[in-house]
C-alpha cells in the first residue's frame, strides 16, 4: 500500500493513531485498497488512547478499534428521545 501524505484528492483516508490532523495521516488510491472501513465511525488508538470521528470510509493502520455500530445506537437514541 502507498499513501501520499498530503493529497486529499485521493479518496481514503489513511487513519493512524497519530494525535493530530484527526487521525488522518495521508491518503491513499482508491484502486490500491481492497477493504475499506465505513465511515461515521468512532476510531480508538488502542495503544496511545487518541478517538477520533470519522464520516467518510477510510482505511486504518494497525492497533486501531472501530465502533460503527455504537454509532448507529447513538443516533437512535436520540432519535427517540
């Protein structure tokens, strides 16, 4: 895989536990990835404690736990409230 650091034309996010810029530390081809992550994710950097919001689909590095579900549970939390 090849990311390119500061090329958002490319369509994934490169989401790593880095502390800055919310998780995301490069883009990658879209024809270079086989799976991708669905957005409107919470991401945990299991190792440094940094979270993130994701809402596009993004592809991680590793050491990296994903809630989509959670969110879905949230929204319709507040849905019928």
């Amino acid at each position: 895989m090849v990311y390119y650091p500061h090329n958002s034309n490319l369509k994934h996010p490169y989401i790593t536990r880095t502390d800055s810029n919310n998780g995301c530390n490069g883009y990658v081809q879209k024809d270079m990835v086989e799976d991708t992550e669905k957005g409107n994710a919470l991401i945990i950097g299991d190792t440094t404690s940094t979270c993130f919001y994701q809402k596009d689909d993004f592809i991680t590095g590793g050491h990296i736990i994903i809630f989509s579900k959670l969110i879905k549970l949230i929204n319709l939390f507040f849905l019928y409230q």
